[in-house]
C-alpha cells in the first residue's frame, strides 16, 4: 500500500493513539460518567491531582532497535522504496486515583489489557501506522527499585506513585521514498564466432 507522506512523520504520535484507543475502556469502568481525560499523555511533574480515575501515559525513552539496523528497504511499488529506522518506545505508565486500592485496580486491568492485546494489528492500528500495516508489540519492561528511583527522581516535588513500563516495538520511522532502479523491459545479446588457426 502506497504510504502517506503526509501521515509518516506522525508515527510516535499514532503509536500514542492506539494505546489511548486500547486503555480507555479499562478505565472507564471504573467512573462510566466521565467521558474526557481517562488517559493523559504527560510527565508526572505535570499532572494535577484529582479525584476522577486516571491512567498517566510518559514517553520517557526512544531508543534504536540496533538489531534492526541493516535491514533492507521496503518496497512500496515497483519502482520506489524507502528506508526506515526502527525505534523502541519506552512508557511508564502510572495510575492516579483517590484510593490505593483503586489504583491497585486499575493497574491490574491496564495490565490484562496489555497481556490480552501484545500484538497490536489491524483495525486498533491508529493514523499512520494503520497504512503501514506493520505489527506493534507491547512487552513488559520490568524497572528495579534503583531505577524507578532514578526516573522519579526526574519529577521534583512529585513523590513516588506505584508505576509500571511497558515497550513497544518494532516502531518504523520512515524516511521519503527513494527510486530503484527501472526494471529490465529489454536484453540485447551478442556473440562472436571464434575461428581455428591451424
């Protein structure tokens, strides 16, 4: 399928998206009556409290997937290709509700929904990512102690709240289209006759 310049740079974004799209319904059971705000896309330092249940979604790292560094480009016809590089994205994701058992809850349920759906595909794909028709997994990216610490220690003024990572990859950001070169529509054979000497 041909692919969207347009929609491409929007990839990290549409990543985003499609983890809205799959978390939303968990959080929603626990407050039907609110509609907006169930999952926030910011830093810890910058959420406000409240007492209506959310998910907190941080984008804290994007690394290169350096296994995948030398594949080759994909063609998107016959006569273009394009290169990309593949990311990792890390999230911590983090409940906020007014009691700890309801945080307790909430986490246990963004987790099933994650375990149920590692494989993102298809009609949840969001944007972009939907044209490229790539497979997203999310895999848990167990922190230790030390470093739960170490990230939090990020947030000043914002002390520690039970948190959880998760990865996701195989992310293609991909770059503008490149021509191959033009297929072989005609060959041209020669020969010689080699003569004896004698």
């Amino acid at each position: 399928m041909p692919l969207d310049d347009a929609s491409l740079p929007n990839v990290i974004a549409d990543v985003g998206a499609t983890l809205r799209q799959l978390l939303q319904d968990q959080i929603a059971a626990l407050n039907p009556e609110q509609s907006e705000g169930r999952v926030i896309f910011t830093s810890p330092a910058e959420v406000e409290e409240t007492t209506a249940p959310r998910l907190g979604v941080f984008l804290y790292q994007v690394l290169e997937a350096t296994q995948m560094r030398n594949y080759p480009p994909e063609s998107t016809s016959l006569t273009e290709a394009r290169r990309y590089q593949t990311v990792e994205l890390y999230y911590l994701l983090t409940p906020y509700t007014k009691e700890i058992e309801d945080s307790h809850l909430l986490l246990g349920r963004v987790m099933r929904a994650f375990f149920e759906h590692s494989i993102l595909q298809g009609s949840i794909l969001q944007g972009g990512l939907a044209d490229i028709g790539q497979e997203l997994r999310i895999l848990l990216h167990p922190l230790s102690m030390e470093e739960l610490n170490r990230l939090w220690g990020l947030f000043p003024n914002k002390p520690y709240r039970l948190s959880v990572a998760y990865q996701v990859t195989p992310v293609k950001v991909f770059a503008g289209p490149t021509r191959l070169a033009d297929r072989v529509l005609t060959r041209e054979l020669t020969h010689a006759q080699l003569t004896e000497r004698r």
